[in-house]
C-alpha cells in the first residue's frame, strides 16, 4: 500500500499532466506484477476516504474529477480495474471517516469506486458547510460572558493564524501553498462537476451502485440518476 504522502506526489502530476504522468506509471513495473499506474489507483481508491489535510483532499479530488471523463470516454485498459468495495460510513463528518463497514471481497469496476468516493467527499463538504451556519447561528444567541469566552478564543486562533501567515509553522509546504488549486471551491467543483456528470450515458448505471445515503446527497443538489 502506498502512503498518502508519496500518491500526493502522484496525484500532483496528474493534475499538471493527466495523460503525460498516466503515461510514464504504465512503463514501470510493480512488485505485484502491475503497471505503475494500475498500482498507484487502486491503492489512491484505498485510502481516499481516509486521506488527511485540506490540501491533500482538495488536489485528489480534483484530480479524480480528471480521471473519470478520461476513464468513461475512452477505451483504455484501466477503466477495467476492480478495486475493493470498502465502505467509508457516511454519517458525520471528516473526523469519523476511520469507521469502515467493510465488505470483505467485493470488487466493483474502478469508475464506480470514484463516483462514490466523489459523492461522499461532497458531502462532506455540505457538512461542514451546514456545520458552519450551526456555529454561527449558536454564536448568535450567545450571553455576555459567553461572548467574551469567544472573543477571547477568537483572540488566540487569530494569533495562531497570524503565526502561520509569518512562516511559523514549519510543517507547511511552500510549493503547496503556491499550487493554483488552492483558490479552487471544492464545493462549486464538484457541484458542476456531477451535474456535468448526470447528462453521461453512464450515469443512470453509475447511480444504481450507490446506497440509499449517497441518493440522497445528489438529490440535495437536485441530480438524479432516476
């Protein structure tokens, strides 16, 4: 298995170069007797759902949105893989996404393994979203001394923020905080990107494959595979 750390790297290139990087991964071979990028996939589809950091999030799902009208409308080998139908729970948010209900042996074909991951990652982000108006609805109705507990909070993260705007955090990375990817809105992205999606030939079987949760994220944003 691949950690996340070395498939952003991966991940990075197929956003510079999508076709170019595919390219190269098809020419090195693997202890287990794949192509690199036959490799690099399915262990990407592995660990998506438990990656970390909002950079690294962002850029593999960006990328994702790449790879899927690649693998749709085209005849490579790759839109054959099988990968593992692992399941991520879809309630909550971010922080609870290390409960896996594994279905142990399962494959499913590679394009439907990223429309899920795609539509789980979006809601997510309609969670926090919805997270954020809670907070500041709540914030609202606050007391005096409730207040000033928060200006008083607000105060240190805006320290913190502060800090980290001087180049005080050591753990962030220059190149990433350049990447044009970061002024991208995950959530506008993948909004057209799966109403886009919903006019494909294949949509209505790539809806079939999801689970009553995942229907009901894209009905929120009005695309139905009905």
């Amino acid at each position: 298995m691949i950690k996340q750390s070395l498939l952003v790297v991966f991940i990075k290139l197929f956003n510079h170069d999508l076709e170019g990087s595919m390219n190269f991964l098809q020419t090195l071979s693997t202890p287990t007797g794949e192509n690199g990028l036959v490799y690099v996939m399915k262990s990407w589809c592995d660990i998506q759902e438990l990656f970390s950091g909002e950079y690294e999030t962002k850029v593999a799902v960006i990328a994702l949105t790449k790879f899927m009208p690649f693998l749709l409308n085209s005849n490579s080998p790759l839109a054959n893989i099988t990968v593992s139908d692992d399941e991520m729970s879809i309630e909550g948010g971010r922080l609870t996404r290390s409960s896996k209900t594994v279905a142990a042996g399962v494959q499913i074909p590679i394009t439907i393994k990223i429309f899920k991951i795609l539509v789980q990652e979006f809601k997510n982000i309609l969670e926090e979203k919805e997270a954020e108006r809670a907070g500041d609805e709540d914030s609202e109705d606050d007391d005096v001394e409730e207040e000033e507990e928060y200006e008083e909070e607000t105060q240190i993260m805006t320290l913190a923020q502060m800090a980290q705007f001087l180049g005080d955090d050591d753990d962030e990375d220059e190149d990433n905080k350049d990447d044009p990817l970061n002024d991208v809105d995950l959530h506008d992205h993948l909004s057209q990107f799966l109403t886009q999606l919903s006019t494909h030939g294949s949509y209505p079987q790539l809806c079939q494959a999801l689970n009553d949760n995942e229907q009901k994220v894209l009905g929120s944003m009005l695309v139905s595979g009905s």
